[in-house]
C-alpha cells in the first residue's frame, strides 16, 4: 500500500477582513494568541487581496494586535531574508472576507514541499493529501456518515413506514435523508420526512421489527479526513455538522451510506467514476462488482476484492499511457 495518506496541516485558517496601504496593516477576525499565531509564520491567502495574490506564501512581519481582531504587517520572504523589516505594500480594500491559511505543512502532493514555482512544480505529479478542505491547496474531498447515538427509544415494524418515538429528539437529531439502524447495527431505513418529536416517516416500510428499543443514526455530509487508521479506516469530520469519528470506505453511494462509513469517489480517464476502498499516499484500492459494501464489524461481506490504480488531484490516465504506470491514475474528488 506504500506510506500513508499524507494529511495536511495548518496551524490556522483565519480571516482577512481589511488591508490597509497607507499603515501596511491587515485586520483579521481572528485571536492570534488563542491560535499561536506569531511573527515569522508563513500565510497564503485564498483569494487575491490588498496587493495580497492568490496562493502565494507571505510571512507575518510583526503582530500588532495579538488579540481579538488581530492586525500585522506583512513581509514578502521569509524574515531572515528581509533583514530591514520592510513591510509588503498592501493595497487599500475591505471590509472584505478572504481565507488565510496560517502555518501550512504537507498540502502538496510529493516532494520537495518547497522550491521555485511550488506548488505549480507539482503540477503534473500523482499522489493526493487528505486534511482539512478549509486549508489552502486541493484535499481529498469525501462523503461521511458518523454515527450517533439516538436520544430516547423508537417503536416500528416491517409492516410500516412510520416508527414513533419515546423521549426522542427526531426534529433536532435527523435530517431528511439520514439513516438509521437498530442497537445491533441493522439498517431500520432511509428519513423521507419528519413529523414531529414522536413521529418518522421513511423512505419505504423498515427493514426490521424494534420495540421500544435504542437506536443510532448518521446523516451523510461533504467531509474531509483528520487521520488515516488503517487500510479503509480514517478518522473523519463532517464539514457542516464539525462532527469527528471513524469511518470506514464504503461501496456505496453517498446518499445509502450507513452510520460510521464514509465515500471517496475516484474518476478514470474515460471520464467514468468509480469508489474507492483504500488510499494512501499515491496507491489506490478500488471497490469492484464483487467487492462487499462495508467493512462495518457486523459485515461478513468480503470487501478485498479490489483493483489497484495510482491516485491524483490532476488529469486521470489509462493504464500504461502515462510516465511508464502500469495502472490506472484515477483523478480523486478534492476541494
């Protein structure tokens, strides 16, 4: 499987609010001694700004406000090579809302992390970094489903499509479209629509009999991954619901994805898409027509049945038609 899925870091994302030309001063929303943020550290703006490009690594020169709404000034390189401490000219513009991404570490694929044109000498490469899709550069881009524990205790059977609910929260908890499965991990059904605190009406009739019995549930949402725990395990977090837990990769679509299982969709060169069942640093695992779906505790499935390709944030590749790869380089979903 090669080395691990490289997983991108920042010490921050924050962001910019005004620049100022005639001062040299950018005011942010952040708290930079909340954060750790300090003079010296690396910044790369989302979106042109204030004389600021797009993408581009600046330095914090000086910190002058390290609390709420801090403001700096800004340095062109690295402090050492600006040894006069000469403040970038900053154009005048706000109230604006830009991303800053402070401190970043392993947001490209392959190596060097650094050097003339970086990223842009990464260009052609394949290999994909997961972490957080907030943080400037491409990351992978998955659906996840985290699994929660259901307040209260619900009441449905296969004769159904309604269940009802004792002290329960449906109103809060679900969504239309989330899943949810008894206290042994069997799926009960899809959420069609949600009446009230006591009432659920699903998608078609449950697929199991519960009696006043726990129950879990997940709603599927964009995501990204936090940590890489084994070969189709991550830790993930949902990116609307800030929701972090284990998921494991599923051959599922992301609407049918079951509590605790998680999608990445790859795409081939012919322009076809295909999920994925386990990725790394540039190797990728692809679920086939005979793979299982999960690999959920209860599954008895057999999900290694898979078919190798190389992964990348770039253009897809047919087997042996690009730099000598004897399979297929499959474009990963990123944002």
């Amino acid at each position: 499987m090669g080395r691990p899925l490289k997983i991108a870091k920042a010490q921050a994302v924050i962001t910019i609010t005004a620049t100022n030309g005639t001062t040299e001063v950018v005011t942010t929303n952040a708290n930079f001694t909340n954060l750790g943020i300090i003079a010296g550290m690396p910044f790369i703006p989302a979106s042109n700004v204030g004389n600021l490009v797009a993408g581009t690594t600046y330095w914090i020169l000086s910190v002058l406000n390290a609390g709420n709404n801090s403001t700096f000034t800004v340095s062109e390189t690295q402090l050492s090579a600006n040894p006069t401490y000469t403040p970038f000219n900053l154009g005048t513009a706000g109230p604006v809302t830009v991303a800053a991404s402070v401190g970043v570490v392993d947001a490209y694929f392959n190596n060097p992390n650094g050097g003339a044109g970086y990223p842009a000498t990464n260009a052609n490469t394949y290999s994909v970094v997961g972490g957080n899709t907030a943080i400037y550069g491409s990351q992978v881009l998955c659906q996840v489903a985290i699994g929660q524990a259901g307040t209260g205790t619900i009441t449905v059977d296969t004769g159904t499509d309604t269940i009802t609910g004792t002290g329960t929260a449906f109103t809060t908890e679900l969504a239309v479209g989330s899943v949810l499965v008894d206290a042994t991990g069997e799926l009960i059904g899809f959420v069609d629509s949600i009446t009230d605190d006591e009432e659920v009406v699903l998608d078609a009739n449950s697929l199991v009999d519960v009696t006043d019995g726990t129950f879990a549930y997940a709603t599927s949402e964009a995501g990204f991954i936090v940590r890489q725990k084994g070969k189709q395990k991550y830790l993930v977090q949902g990116s609307t619901s800030g929701l972090i837990g284990p998921c494991y990769t599923a051959n599922l679509a992301n609407a049918a994805l079951l509590p605790n299982t998680m999608s990445i969709i790859a795409t081939y060169a012919n322009s076809s898409t295909t999920l994925v069942q386990s990725l790394s640093d540039h190797t990728v695992e692809i679920f086939t027509a005979t793979s299982g779906e999960t690999a959920l505790p209860n599954e008895t499935a057999n999900i290694n049945n898979t078919s190798p390709a190389f992964g990348t944030f770039n253009t897809a590749y047919a087997a042996n038609t690009y730099d000598g790869q004897p399979y297929p380089i499959v474009s990963i979903n990123k944002a």
